[in-house]
C-alpha cells in the first residue's frame, strides 16, 4: 500500500476496539512488513515500553531485550505523541546502551594529574558523600541579618552547593532529588527543562 501513513491506519481501527499492539501491527503491515530494526532482531526478544530517558517530551520507546541485552529500540507507532517517530537523541539511544566505549566502572583524576584511575562504587559514593559534607560545613548559614531592617532571620542554608536535576528523571525521582536538596539546605535548586 503505496502512500499508507499512520495517520491513514490509526482511522481504520475503532477506539477501544484493538489493543496497542494490534496498531502497531496494522502499522506494519502497512509499511509492507517493514520494520525500523534488522530482520529478526527482536524474534524470540521480550518487549518492553518505556519514555526516552535523555528528554521530557514523552516520547515512548519500544525496546527489545535478549539476555539482558537491548537488540532493538524504535518508536511506539501507539503513542499519541511520537506515532512512532524519534527525536536524534531516541534513534542513537541504542548506541548508548551498546557501545563498546561507554565507561563501566568509576574513573577519578586526582587533582593536577595527568592520569586517570580506576576505583570502587564504594570509594566514589564514600567520597562524594565527604565532599559534600565538608562543602556544607563550611558554607552553611544559620542565620542572616537582612540589609533592609537590620534584623537576623533564620534562613538555615548553603550556597556552597547547587544541585541540577535533569530530563533523564522522571517526576517522583526530581520530588526525591528536590526534598534532598532542601534537607541539605540548598538554596541554588534548578532542572536542567528550565534553563
């Protein structure tokens, strides 16, 4: 079928009346059995739906797992706002999840030195940890007295510290990341969908 879009095939299948994959399979079969993924490559793959995590735009991915590989990602024909398309950063996500250079374990420069070592989660989480708490010592107020009426008003904070959430959580983890923040007393709270 010749000239076929989605759009075309969404108006043949009544509401409610097909689940979500029956669509995406009227989809195909309208591109002539044509997939976005190599033939194959998700036979015998489980199936899993799931928003692109670099972005907050909502677009919805399908993902094929082998083994606890990722083989296939293309875009959800079902979800009304993608209809199957990907932004540049969803079509490279499967080269994010298979590259042979992406790091695997921590890598820490010392300061002023020229080369790279490899340590522990533990030691790096142990670290940060110190790093931030030390930073927050030395930089909390309790108090501060206000320019306007000479008065000290308790403001418990630190401006030694900035957190930036990104697009790549979702909303319970950005409430998570915010209410941390806060218990840290940090006043420079930001999302990257801000800036």
């Amino acid at each position: 079928m010749e000239g076929s879009t989605y759009g075309s095939f969404t108006k043949t299948i009544p509401a409610g009346g097909r689940s979500g994959s029956g669509r995406a399979d009227a989809y195909r079969q309208a591109r002539g059995g044509k997939r976005r993924c190599a033939p194959d490559a998700d036979q015998g793959a489980e199936e899993f739906h799931h928003h692109l995590p670099v972005l907050r735009r909502g677009l919805r991915l399908i993902v094929h797992t082998r083994n606890g590989k990722v083989v296939n990602i293309e875009g959800d024909p079902d979800h009304p706002i993608n209809h199957g398309a990907l932004c540049p950063k969803g079509g490279a996500l499967f080269q994010i999840a298979n590259n042979e250079r992406r790091l695997q374990k921590v890598m820490y420069r010392a300061p002023r030195s020229d080369k790279w070592e490899e340590k522990s989660w533990d030691w790096a989480l142990e670290r940060i940890a110190k790093n931030m708490k030390e930073t927050r010592d030395k930089t909390f107020k309790a108090t501060e007295i206000n320019k306007k009426d000479n008065k000290e008003y308790l403001v418990n904070r630190t401006e030694g510290l900035a957190f930036l959430g990104g697009a790549g959580l979702d909303n319970e983890e950005c409430y998570l990341w915010s209410k941390f923040g806060r218990a840290m007393g940090v006043a420079n709270l930001e999302h990257q969908a801000r800036l």
